[in-house]
C-alpha cells in the first residue's frame, strides 16, 4: 500500500556506494530531485576511510588507488566540478609500484613511458620496445574503443575498435606471454593485468595489460587526498549542493511497483520514499529478485547467472613510520609494493576452487597511503591485499585462521621491505572473506568488486550489461553493473546517462564526452 505521506523526489537512488552517489550527482545536476539512501551509517560503500586499527589511523577499507577514475570524463573533465568546487584533490604518485626481485633489484613503475621502458630496457631491450609499441597502440586507437566500450556505447565501426575487439577477448595471459620474454616484464605485467582481481587465464581480460598498465604510465598510484572516503564526501557535497538528499541508516528491503512501474522503495524500517520518475537500484543485482514484489525475469536471470568471483583478503596495519623498499641503491618509500609471481598467482586462482592458501609467492599489494599523505595518522597507514578462498575445507574463516594468515604474508613481505617487526607494528587488523562480507552487506561471498556473471557461451562478465530492467522505472547500477568494480566510477555515470535519455533529457547537457 502506498503512503500519501511519503516524500516524493524525481529519482530515488538506493544506496551509497560511490557509482550510487555517482548516477545521483548527474541526475541532481541534470535538475532532477534526488533521494539517496544508504543502509549503512556511512556512505561510500567500498569506498570508505575509517579508523580500522588505532585512534587517529585512517585506514581505506577496501579501495586506496583511483586510477581507473582518472580515465573517466568524471574527473578527466570535472564534469560535476568534483576537483575544482567540492575540494576532491588525488595526488600523482612517483613511483607508481615498486616491484622487489628475489635478488635484491627492484623494477620501477614511474608515471612515465620512457623513464619505465628504460627500468625495463635494464632487463630487456625488446621488451622494452614492446612496452612502447603497445602503450603507443593503447593511446592511438585503442583507448578510445575502451572507453566506448566502458560506458556501455557500441564500438566505432573502425580498424581500431575491430583490434580492441580482438584484444579484448584474449585472456591477459596470452597477451602478455605473446608480447614480452623476460620473466621480470611478464611478472610485472600479470601483476598489474590482475589488479581488478580477474583471473589473468580467463578470455576476456585482453585489454587489461595494456588498460591498466597505461593507467599507472599516466597518472601513478593515484591517492585521494584523504583517504578514499574524500570521493564520496565530495560527491555527497555536490548532491546536497544541488538540492538533493542523502540519507544514512535507511536500508531499503523492498521496491514499491504500482501498475507495472517501480514507484519507490521502503526501508528495513517501514519508511516510504516515493519516486515521480525513477529508482536507481545500486543494490546488489544478486538479491533484487527477493525485494522486488513483481516477477522480473530479468533479475531473476541475472541473479541465477551471478557468482562471487575471488574473495578477497586484506591486513590493515598501523605503524611507526613507512615501510622501507630494500633497493641496490639505498632504502626508498612508494605508495605501492608489487609481490608475487604469475606461478604464484595461478596457485592462488586455484586455491580459490579448493580452499587452499598460497604463501610463497602469492599476488600481494602493499600500499602506504602515508607516503605521501602524512595527514592520515601520527605514524605508517599500510595495507596488504590479496585473493583467498571463499571458505577454507569448506567453512568460514575464524579470527585465528586470519591472524594466522596475516602472518604469513608478513613473513612474505618481510623478505623485500623493512618496517615490518614485531616492535614496528603498533596494531594489525586482518580482514577474511568472511570479515569483508559482514563488514560491508554488499561484499558478498567475501568480493568487493561486484562478483561476476556466466553466460550461456560461458563467458565470463564482470558487470551486467543492461542498465534498464523490465520493470517499468527501475534502472541498475553499483559494481554488479557494467563494466563492474574497481573505482571507474563507468556503471554510476553510465546508468546516469541511460535514465536522462529516458526521461528526455539530453544527457549531453552534463556529460558532453563518452
């Protein structure tokens, strides 16, 4: 039954996450009313700065590098005047990732192709060419064929876009095995292609090398100013700016449909908010089926197709000071630490299947946001990312099993940096599959980055590609949305753009680039 009493706005979005937040700014600076809504006390989804160790330690909960975001006309162009009106500020890292090598030489990443082909050329001369040939290819034709095929756009009918294609569908694997021959290029190379926690063997994951690889060339370990919490903050700011309304502690469990047409929602409490022309569900596409009071095949289709993907497993530490890169020449500090081999990281994606744990040589991130961000705590911030089973011998995890593997991975790092004893170590938080899910709602099965879903052919899609649903005035977004996680900001701005068309609002008119 509906509540006549209920507040009525243009467009209700529900939840807060930033691709959330990111449709609702369009929307609100297209003129439209909007009403956010977000279960948690806190908005930003995964993309959160909390005091996760000790008091006055600002750790990023999941998300610490927007470099995907860079690329997006978002930022690229401010559109919403995020950067020069609301105070979001990302600093260019230098170096972009430090790789350490088991004999004591590190590989540098700089935000720069030649200063990097030269690091390369150390190992490979041709290797080296081949890093410029394809970043050149990338920037030349290629580039632009992804960010159509980011925003959910069809791809030019060009050469170009005909290569992307191509590429696209290979598995990053194969690309990098194709193009480079030293094991230290194909080592960073993987690293890299699985930064958006996508098997590397799987089709599909093509472009990833060269995408993410030109990402870093360009614009480093891109750090919010901060801590992640500064985009949504930001987003947030402009919403409110714009006569919208964001809303915290108002968990949607239901979407009204009157007649055929999604109307509104309700809350966890029994609150009504009513939509005159829209609802953005960024919910989790996995449970729309079970808040909808209407058979839609379309999520039920799509929630059958749905599986989490790899979990991932995190250890937030506060430190003295700054971990230490050991290095020929001297200790040096970097936002970023690349660890693991590609050997390593196939035992991982495996494991992930049979519940076992690699601590050898598994992918590592390291990141320490206080590099070059001091303002975020009295000491060293750091993190270490990883993937790992879902269940281990097909149970949750138990804070012993994470501490445990905590350590572990401490002994790992432990070969190549300094800063990390014992006496260096002032708190340690690890974070399980199991601890992610329950953190965060929406981090099902211990995935922050939307799951994934499989199609009729087999493929692999880490994001849904219809943004319209079949019920009447629902649309989709969040990272179970194409192109799906990492912090591109693409299924927010894209779903955006969809419901302007709908609504006969030139969407050009707040987003005039791809």
């Amino acid at each position: 039954m509906s509540d006549s009493t209920a507040p009525v706005s243009d467009v209700v979005v529900v939840g807060g996450g930033h691709n959330a937040l990111i449709s609702a700014a369009y929307l609100a600076e297209a003129g439209l009313s909007v009403t956010v809504l977000e279960g948690r006390d806190v908005v930003g989804g995964n993309t959160i700065t909390e005091e996760l160790t000790l008091p006055g330690w600002h750790h990023d909960s999941c998300s610490s590098a927007h470099v995907v975001l860079q690329s997006n006309p978002l930022i690229r162009g401010d559109e919403l005047g995020l950067v020069a009106r609301y105070g979001l500020e990302y600093i260019v890292t230098d170096p972009a990732v430090v790789l350490p090598l088991d004999d004591g030489d590190v590989l540098t990443i700089h935000p720069d192709l030649e200063a990097t082909a030269d690091e390369v050329a150390r190992f490979s001369t041709s290797d080296a060419d081949a890093l410029r040939s394809m970043i050149g290819d990338w920037n030349a034709g290629l580039r632009p064929a992804h960010a159509h095929f980011s925003a959910g756009l069809p791809l030019p009918d060009d050469a170009w876009s005909q290569r992307y294609d191509e590429l696209r569908r290979r598995s990053a694997w194969e690309v990098i095995h194709s193009t480079f021959e030293h094991p230290v290029t194909r080592r960073a190379m993987t690293w890299m292609a699985f930064a958006t926690i996508q098997p590397p063997e799987r089709p599909g994951t093509g472009a990833l090398p060269a995408a993410i690889m030109a990402g870093r060339l360009a614009f480093g370990w891109t750090t919010p100013v901060g801590g992640s919490g500064a985009l949504p903050a930001a987003l947030v700011a402009h919403i409110e700016d714009h006569g919208g309304t964001v809303e915290t502690s108002a968990w949607v469990d239901a979407f009204l449909v009157e007649h055929g047409r999604c109307t509104g929602v309700r809350t966890k409490d029994g609150r009504q908010f009513r939509a005159g022309r829209a609802v953005v569900a960024g919910s989790h596409l996995s449970e729309l089926p079970g808040m909808l009071d209407v058979d839609s095949a379309m999520a039920a289709d799509a929630a059958r197709r749905w599986r989490p993907g790899l979990a991932v497993f995190a250890v937030h530490l506060a430190l003295r000071s700054d971990v230490r890169y050991r290095t020929p020449r001297g200790p040096i500090t970097a936002v970023a630490g690349a660890l693991g081999t590609p050997d390593g990281l196939r035992r991982q994606v495996a494991g992930a299947d049979d519940g076992t744990l690699e601590t050898h040589e598994p992918w590592l991130l390291l990141v320490s946001s206080t590099v070059v961000d001091p303002a975020r705590a009295p000491g060293g911030v750091f993190k270490m990312l990883t993937v790992a089973p879902m269940l281990l011998d097909g149970r949750p995890w138990t804070e012993a099993d994470a501490t445990k593997h905590a350590e572990a991975l401490l002994d790992y790092a432990r070969r190549y940096v300094d800063g990390l004893e014992p006496d260096d170590i002032m708190a340690m938080r690890p974070e399980s599959p199991t601890t992610i899910a329950a953190h965060n709602l929406s981090n099902i099965g211990g995935s922050c980055h939307g799951g994934e879903f499989v199609l009729d052919d087999g493929e692999v899609i880490p994001g849904w590609r219809d943004y319209r649903t079949d019920v009447d005035g629902l649309y989709l977004t969040g990272s179970t949305s194409h192109p799906g996680g990492s912090v591109s900001g693409r299924p927010g701005r894209n779903t955006a753009r969809v419901v302007l068309g709908d609504l006969g609002i030139d969407p050009a008119t707040v987003m005039p680039a791809p």
